[in-house]
C-alpha cells in the first residue's frame, strides 16, 4: 500500500495540467480541491517524516482550502508555481541548514559518501534551486497571461523535458568524474 501511495502524489503531479486542461470548464474548483486535498492527505504519515513534510503538507492543503472555498477556477493553474515555490524551499533551505538535499538523497543509495563528494552535491542542489526558480517563474507567467494550451503544455510535458535533461546531464557528468577519479 504504501507503494501505491508513494507513486499516486507525483502521478497526480505530472498529470494535474491535463485534468484542469480538460475538466476545468467541467469540474467545479471544489471537487479539484477535494480529490486534490485526498492525495496530500494519503501521503501525509510519509511526509511528515521527511524534512520540510510538514510545510509541504500545509501549504497544500492550504491551496486546496483556498481553492474549494473560493470557487475560482483560475486558482487551479496557480498549483505548479505552488509546488515549485515548495520544492524551492526544500532544496534551499537544505543549503542553509544542511546537509543539502542531494547529498540526503545520494547517501540512501551509498551511505558512506566519499568526502570529496559533499562539494558536488551542493553543486547540484544549487542547479535544482536555480530550475525551481525559472519553472515558478514561467508557470506563473504562463498562469497569468498565457493561454491554457500553452500553459498545459508547458507544465505537462515541456518541464518534464526538462527535468529530465537536468538528471541524465547530472548522471553522466557524475560517470565522467567518478572515471577522472
């Protein structure tokens, strides 16, 4: 079960563009904010583990409480600018109060990191605070002035192409410099 959990946040992420691209003029801002609310709720016990859980936690529920109350639809493209601004936070204050959340994430998989690592772990938590501030930055361009399509697309599918990149460049970078080792 806690699979299924695990996998049905970041699933409801990469396909939230499309549900409000074909179901905002169908599906009032309460229901999004109820079946939205109901995700972040069943991942709650995970992320109330996790560093910065709680504020995650909270700041979402709090748009889905501002979305379901409110009734404005146009709320609804404002929730990836929402989770970039979360994501920002996270990666950012791990620079600040450490460890950074790259090395958090890389120590899981090899626990006894080699001290030389450390600096490039930081190194890359700062590449992903930098593309948390450009992607809130354009979707909230995109949420403000951009027609859905263009926003749909740009939160559906081009800032996966994007991300993506950013692991594969980071994978391979890191294959060269453990070779150079």
């Amino acid at each position: 079960m806690s699979k299924i959990t695990a996998i049905l946040l970041p699933l409801a992420g990469v396909l939230y563009p499309f549900v409000v691209y074909f179901g905002m003029n169908r599906v009032p801002p309460p229901m999004f904010a109820l079946v939205l609310g109901a995700i972040w709720l069943i991942r709650a016990p995970s992320l109330m583990k996790q560093p910065g859980g709680k504020l995650m936690l909270g700041a979402a529920l709090a748009y889905c409480a501002l979305l379901a109350f409110s009734g404005n639809d146009m709320l609804e493209r404002w929730y990836p600018t929402l989770i970039s601004a979360l994501l920002l936070c996270a990666f950012g204050l791990s620079l600040i109060y450490g460890p950074p959340l790259v090395e958090r994430i890389a120590r899981v998989r090899e626990p006894d990191l080699p001290d030389a690592a450390i600096p490039y772990t930081r190194k890359v938590t700062w590449v992903w605070v930098w593309f948390f501030v450009f992607n809130g930055v354009v979707s909230a361009v995109l949420t403000l002035w951009a027609p859905l399509a263009w926003w749909t697309l740009y939160n559906g599918l081009i800032v996966y192409f994007i991300m993506g990149t950013l692991f594969v460049g980071e994978w391979l970078l890191r294959r060269r410099l453990r070779a150079a080792a």
